[in-house]
C-alpha cells in the first residue's frame, strides 16, 4: 500500500516545491543574520511569490481552465474534442481519462447509431405495416408503407389514436385487450382502405420498454385470399364443367344398355349426343392444359415477323363457316401499310380465333363483328367489335377470369368452356402487350389488343 502512494506522487512537483522551501529558508537564515535587508528580503520573497504564482498557474490553473472547456464541449455533444495536455502528473491523467471516456463515448454512440439506422432500414424496406403505440394508445412511429397501405402520411400519423388513423373497431378492440391482458394476438381482420382489403393483424405488447405500450403488424393477405377463393372457384368449376357431360354421357349409355338398338334412330340420336359432349369434354381438357402451358410460362414462343392480313385468313379459315351458319357478318377495317408484327403467328391466331368466336357467339342474326387495325404510338391496335347485347359493368373486371360467364345457362348452351379470354390474356401478357373491353348493355363490346412494334426474342 505504501509503495502504491509512493508511485502516484508526482515527484518533479515535489522537488520544485521542496527546493523553493530551502530558497524562503535560506533568505529567513540570511535575514536572521543581518546578511540582507528587509527590504532584499521581501523583494526576493515577491519574486519567488511571482515564480511560485506564474509555476501553479502553468501546472495547476491552465490546465484545469482546458479540461472545464472542453468538459463543456463534450457534454453539448462535441465528442471529437481532445484535452491536449500530456504531463506525467494527476491533471495528465485526469485529462487522458477524459479522452479515453469521450473516445468510448463516441464509439458507443456511432455503435448505437449504426444498430438504428439498421433497424429503420429493415424498417423501411418491409412489406408489412408496422405501427408502434405507447400504453395510451397514441402512436409513437410508423414505418413508411402505412403511407400506401392507408393513404396517410407519416407526419399525420404520430401523435393521435390507432382509431383516428384506421378506421376498424376490430383492431381498436384488440389492441385495448393485448395493453390489458399483456398477452400477444393475432387475428384477420377487414379494412376499407379505401376498397374492402384483408389484413393478418398480429400484436404484441411492449414488456421491457418500461413505458409499456405495443406493437402492431399488418400484413395485406387480399391477394392470397382471393387467389385461395379463385382456387376453391376453379376447382368447383372444373368439376362442374366435367360433371355436365359425364352425366349426360352416362345417361344416355345407361338408355342405350337399357333399351337396346332395336331403334336405329333413337340410338343414332344418342350417339350424337354421346359424340357431341365427348367433343366438349376434349375441347375442355385441351383449353385447361393450355391454359397451364401458358400460365406457368412451359410455351416456347417462335418469335418471328408476322402480317396482320395472313393471322386474319387463318382466323376467317375457322370462324366463316361459324358466321355464315348464325348469319353473321365479318368486316374488316385494315389500316394499310401497317408494319409486320414480332410474335409468335399460332399464339397470335389463337387470340383472334378466340376473340372473333366469342364475338360471333354473342352476335345475334343479322349483326357484326368488325376486325380494326391501326397504329397508337408506338404500339400495335387490333380491335373486334361485335354487335351483340353488351356485358353489363359489374360483370367486365371478372370476364378473364377462368370458367366466368356473364350469362351461364346461355353459354354452355352455346358451347362456351369460359376459357377462351383466359387464354387470349395471357397470350398477349406473353407478348408484352395488354388488352382492354369497352361495352355498352344492348349496343356491344370491344376488344382492343395493344401491342409493342418490336419485341425482341429474348424477352
């Protein structure tokens, strides 16, 4: 213990102060024997005073007055500030603990700063809506995607109740029950924002933030919703679809089994019947399997240079006989000197096949189906425009939906499968273009095909 209070001395100070001790001795011992005067004497004394004054100022003064200013700087937050004061005494080391706590200091900020800046990039760079609320349920921060989620903006969020901002009682009854039981939960709810949306809400309570509060994620599961209603949708139709014919084809082999062929007439009667829905039925398994094909991308497309005027040919090749039977007029408005397209011809013969037989078909005796070509910008238009009885409003944002009818009974009359515009969707969508439908209840519809001049094989 003794040699540990020997070593923190700081000797030179030590030794100057002792030295000056012995020169105010030696001047007492001069005095005392009348060797100098008073007044020498306290001149020297004054001297000394002033050495003594301007030592403890250097030593002692200077550098307490620059570790109080840059204590100051330091606690305003200026951490790249340094005590510059390097001596082997206690104010040396007082200063270079100072800078090694400014230098840990910095270095915990920096840390700190770099683990939030992390934090509110996964923040900002997540999907979901994530909306934290202190123990009264006002909302403490949000992360960006409530702002096209909701509508609203950060800004206005911050500050007011979960209920202000989203309108859902659901949510606001939750989040009351996770503050007061301090148990997470998770639950579906139904947001109008502004159209009706589905929403995975999960909430947890915020334990050991010591101000309490909560935490409320929201995830839009619509789409997976409505992909898992166009399932169940499908497989339902499918078995439907296949139903129909099966029974039919196995009652009238039942009759046949039953009656015998005593009656030539009746059994070739049935047997076109029998003929007729198998037709259907292949017809049904080959659309669904093109379906697919197209759908999951398994089609090679052969891209080439294709003319309007030969897709149109092979289309009439198909649909004329179709048209003259319903008495139907085919025109057609070609825009001349249009340039080739770039696509797949078979593709692209099958959108317009399916386009002119599906105008054909809602066509009554007597009306028409006009096939238009012309440039818009720098894309390609075809048009089919029939005069048939129209599709009602509510009915146009489901018609590319597989096995949708506007008019059920009459479609399968007609020999519909409710796969054709499927099709023809994702055929465009292959070729980088779009299609669009225009009609009005009792005048018609129009299809209108869009698209690009040049598409290049490898997209």
């Amino acid at each position: 213990m003794i040699n540990r209070f020997f070593q923190g001395i700081s000797w030179p100070p030590v030794a100057s102060y002792f030295f000056m001790l012995l020169v105010f001795f030696a001047i007492l011992q001069l005095y005392d024997m009348k060797k100098i005067s008073i007044g020498s004497a306290i001149s020297v004394f004054l001297l000394l005073a002033m050495v003594l004054a301007w030592l403890l100022y250097r030593r002692v003064i200077q550098p307490l007055n620059e570790i109080t200013s840059v204590s100051q700087e330091i606690a305003r937050g200026n951490l790249d500030r340094q005590i510059n004061i390097f001596t082997r005494d206690e104010i040396g080391d007082l200063a270079r603990n100072i800078n090694d706590m400014a230098a840990h200091l910095r270095a915990t900020i920096d840390e700190i700063t770099e683990q939030k800046n992390r934090a509110q990039t996964i923040l900002n760079s997540m999907d979901d809506c994530l909306i934290a609320v202190d123990r009264e349920g006002y909302i403490t921060m949000v992360n960006p995607v409530i702002e096209t989620m909701f509508g609203v903006t950060r800004a206005e969020c911050v500050g007011k109740k979960i209920l202000e901002v989203i309108r859902n009682y659901d949510l606001d009854h939750i989040l009351n029950r996770v503050q007061v039981c301090q148990k997470p939960l998770t639950r579906e709810i139904k947001v109008l924002a502004p159209e009706l949306r589905i929403f995975r809400l999960h909430i947890t309570p915020l334990h050991g933030s010591g101000q309490g509060g909560a935490v409320v994620f929201l995830r839009d599961i619509t789409e997976r919703r409505n992909m898992e209603q166009m399932r169940s949708e499908f497989v339902a139709n499918v078995s439907h679809e296949l139903r129909t014919p099966l029974t039919s084809i196995h009652g009238f082999v039942e009759t046949l089994l039953e009656s015998g062929t005593d009656d030539p007439e009746m059994t070739r009667h049935f047997l076109e019947i029998i003929a007729d829905e198998t037709t259907r039925l292949a017809k049904l398994v080959e659309e669904l399997l093109d379906l697919s094909r197209i759908e999951e991308r398994r089609v090679v497309y052969r891209w080439q240079r294709v003319k309007i005027d030969e897709l149109l040919d092979r289309a009439l090749a198909v649909c004329g006989t179709y048209a003259e039977e319903k008495q139907v007029a085919i025109k057609a408005n070609l825009s001349p000197r249009l340039p080739p397209l770039y696509g797949d011809p078979d593709m692209l013969a099958q959108v317009l096949i399916n386009l002119m037989e599906n105008a054909i078909k809602h066509t009554p005796p007597r009306g028409s189906v006009t096939i238009s070509t012309s440039l818009y910008g720098d894309e390609f238009r075809l048009d089919v425009a029939d005069t048939g009885a129209g599709i009602p409003p509510d009915s146009l944002p489901r018609i590319f939906e597989r096995f949708y009818r506007v008019e059920k009974a009459r479609s399968r009359e007609m020999g519909g499968t409710g796969l054709g515009l499927a099709i023809v969707k994702h055929i465009i969508k292959g070729h980088g273009g779009r299609i669009e439908v225009k009609s009005a209840v009792g005048k018609g519809t129009t299809f209108s095909i869009f698209l690009p001049m040049e598409i290049q094989s490898n997209n």
